[in-house]
C-alpha cells in the first residue's frame, strides 16, 4: 500500500493510526488506487463496505473484507470505537 501511494511504511502507519493526515502529494495517487475511498479520503463520509466488495479492485475487494472483520470483533467484543464512519 506505502508503495502505491508513493510512501514510507512508518508514514502509512501514521495515517493509518490517524496520528497525520494524508499529505498532499500522497491524495492524488490514493485516490486513483482506491475511487470507492476518495470521499471517506477527503470528506469522512461513510465508507460504503457494499461498493468496496463489488468493485471488482482487488485491494478494495480486501479492504472491505479487513473492515467486516473489524467490525465483527467489535461486535463480539461489545466494545465501541468513537470516531468512526464505517458502516455495517
């Protein structure tokens, strides 16, 4: 993923942790890799998981399985994440 947007591992992690935000050089390549992201990338809209699975992008398609998984574990935890836009 660092490869695809042009970045280093450790600076994926940080906007991953939402510790930095996606810089200017690294938005135009995210969003050409990841079009059912880009209004999440840029506005926080809802992530809409359905699009993702249907996308027919490989890398989507795995991020939409990675967030149900997160999200099943939330709901067996019973624990809440604040801050969140994912849907179910």
């Amino acid at each position: 993923m660092a490869e695809l947007i042009g970045c280093s591992v450790p600076r994926l992690k940080t906007v991953e942790y939402e510790k930095a935000r996606v810089s200017e050089h690294e938005f135009d390549p995210l969003c050409r890799r990841f079009k059912n992201l880009c209004h999440f990338i840029t506005y926080g809209e809802k992530i809409d998981v359905e699009k993702l699975e249907n996308s027919g992008e490989p890398l989507e398609n795995l991020l939409a399985v990675k967030i149900k998984e997160r999200l099943k574990a939330i709901d067996t935890e019973g624990s809440y994440v604040a801050n969140t836009n994912m849907d179910n």
